[in-house]
C-alpha cells in the first residue's frame, strides 16, 4: 500500500480549538480511553470536512477502524453545529452591514431512494439547498440548514425567515431574479415578461448595477464550497443541515483566527 503526504489549509488555532471541544466533551462524558487523542480526532475531522477525505482513507491513515473513522467525524461534527450561529444570532452582524447579498446554492448528493424531492430541475441533479448571506465585500455571514433540492430559492428563503428577519432589521438586500416577489428590503432586477415592453435603457443599466454587486455573493458560496465534502455529499441528505453549520463554525473561527 502506498502513502503520501497531505496538507489541511486551516490554521493550528482551529486545530487546538476542536481539540479543546473534544477534550471537555470526552471530559463530561468521563470517557476513559479513545484510540485517538483528541488532538488527533480533530485532525481526523477536519481532514474529512476540509479535503473531503473518506472514511476509508481516513481509518487507514489513522490506524483505526471505518467504523470508528464515522463515530469520530459525527462527533466532531455534532460538536461544531452546537456553536454554529443560527440567524437570530447572526443578525446581529448582518444589521451593522451595509447592505446583504443573498443567494442559493445547490450542494450534491447521491441519489437515494427518496429522490424526488432532492432533484432540482434548475440544476438538473440531485442535491440540497442551501441559502446564503454574505456581505458586501462577498464575505459568508450566514448559511442556512439544508432544504431538499427541488425547493425554490425564494421559498427557501421564506421558509428560513431569512426575508421576514432582513426586512424587520431594515437591511437592503440584493438578490438574483430567483427571488422576485419577495418584497421587504429585497431588491432584485428588472424582468422581462412576455407580452409586455422591452425594457428600457435605464432598467438594463440598474440590472447591470445589481449584477456587479450581486456577484460578489457568489465569493461567499465559492468559500463555503472550498470544503470538498460539499463537492458532493455522499451521506444521507438529512446530515447535510450538521455539516453545512459545522462549516460555518469553522469558517468563522478561522476568520477571525487573528482577533484577540
């Protein structure tokens, strides 16, 4: 069998803090013995979470079992979604932005037996959705959990409470024309409807205007999908509203790996 080396591009600072997770946690549990440290579980998670690693490499890396690689990386990331900021929380920062891109994404999976609401005709795949808020530089603030993939971005959004939470904290938001109709502080472009004037001069340059502020959204999904395991999900599609959150909890420590 051969080996070679790998890299995690995380810091040591995420590293000893999901270490220092597992540790009080294995502490409360009065756990007594692990074939891993914790130190090491946390590698082992973020390996899974970051390069997308399977259970397999993963168990063969470590000198453990597939099963115990899987008990591992739940735990891992049960304990990351229990920090994770839900939107309550995140409005908080969302109202001191300027203003709020919004957008979806569809992450991967495997097809199931259950597959119909997971196919999305948009993508033509299956998969789930997963809205997005980021700010106006396009850093990600929030994601939200999971819906099948066959949900509407905009019913996503109101399913979420995102569009009632961003109207009631008065926080401009742009939106793509997936979101029409979602009134409050979402602004999205002009449309054009069949049977009805072209638009004008001065509607196709606001939408210009909005496209090049609405692109800097996508550096958010573009971040969250720097984590391979959302390459596609090769797990239950109900497991993927635990990883996105214990993405976004990584993602937030390690953006702010140099505040004091």
């Amino acid at each position: 069998m051969l080996s070679y080396p790998a890299t995690i591009p995380l810091s040591s600072r995420t590293l000893n803090h999901l270490a220092e997770r597992i540790r009080s946690h294995r502490k409360q549990r009065r756990s007594r013995w692990r074939r891993l440290d914790p130190g090491r579980q946390a590698l082992l998670a973020l390996a899974h979470l970051r390069n997308g690693d399977t259970y397999t490499r993963l168990a063969t890396g470590f000198q453990i079992g597939v099963a115990t690689a899987w008990r591992y990386v739940q735990e891992a990331t049960a304990l990351l979604t229990a920090v994770a900021n839900d939107l309550a929380t995140a409005m908080g920062r969302i109202r001191r932005l300027a203003y709020a891109i919004l957008d979806g994404t569809l992450i991967p999976t495997d097809r199931i037996a259950d597959q119909k609401p997971y196919y999305s005709g948009k993508h033509k795949r299956h998969g789930v959705n997963v809205q997005v808020i980021a700010d106006a530089a396009g850093r990600l603030v929030w994601a939200a959990p999971a819906l099948p993939g066959s949900a509407h971005d905009l019913t996503a959004a109101r399913t979420h409470g995102v569009i009632d939470a961003l109207t009631s904290a008065d926080v401009m938001t742009f939106a793509d024309k997936g979101y029409q109709g979602a009134g409050g502080s979402v602004r999205t472009p002009f449309k054009r409807h069949r049977f009805r004037p072209k638009l004008s001069r001065r509607q196709k340059a606001v939408n210009r205007a909005h496209a090049r502020i609405r692109a800097r959204g996508e550096r958010a999904i573009a971040t969250l999908k720097t984590w391979k395991i959302l390459t596609k999900l090769r797990c239950c599609p109900h497991r993927a509203t635990a990883i996105v959150q214990a993405i976004l909890a990584l993602h937030h420590l390690e953006a702010n790996r140099h505040a004091r």
